[in-house]
C-alpha cells in the first residue's frame, strides 16, 4: 500500500471553496504527482467519507511583482483536487 500522507497538503480555504463546501464539494491542495484514486484514498484514510467524485486541476504558476524590491517574481505551481461527497456526508475543515 502506498504512503498517502504526503498526497493531500492543505485545504484550499477561498471564498469559491466556501461557497462549493455548502453543496458538498471540497477543494484541497495536492501533490503534483498524486492522481485522482490516491487522493481518493487519502480522503478516505485522513476523513473516513468515501468520495463519489475527484477532479484534479492543474494551477499554474503566476508572474508577481515584489513589494518594495520591485523585482519580478513567480508563484508556485501545484495542483488541487475537487472532492464530491454524498448528501449528508460531511469534512470538517478548521
């Protein structure tokens, strides 16, 4: 079995997943070689729901200026997961 503890990083807390998270639809950022059935399993391992639906989504990386150097700079690229749940079924983020 695969160590799933480095697959899922951190949930994506925005106001578009805030919105999503009310009709059961989760968004966490991922490791960028994790595929849709190991965050599957990491949801059901770290959560104990099982999802009915994944989709992953590439973010891409972003040219941004640094404050006070301006220097230009890049953010970091990644990925993140959609995660479906059942109705009723429920992930308590803090």
């Amino acid at each position: 079995m695969k160590n799933l503890s480095h697959i899922i990083t951190t949930p994506r807390i925005t106001e578009k997943g805030a919105y999503l998270s009310e009709k059961g639809i989760y968004v966490f950022n991922i490791s960028k070689d994790a595929t849709k059935q190991d965050v599957a399993a990491a949801i059901r391992a770290a959560y104990k729901v099982t999802p009915r639906q994944v989709r992953v989504a590439r973010v891409p990386s972003k040219s941004v200026m640094t404050r006070g150097t301006n220097r230009p700079g890049k953010t970091n690229a990644g990925k993140k997961a959609y995660v479906y749940l059942k109705e009723g079924d429920k992930i308590e983020l803090m």
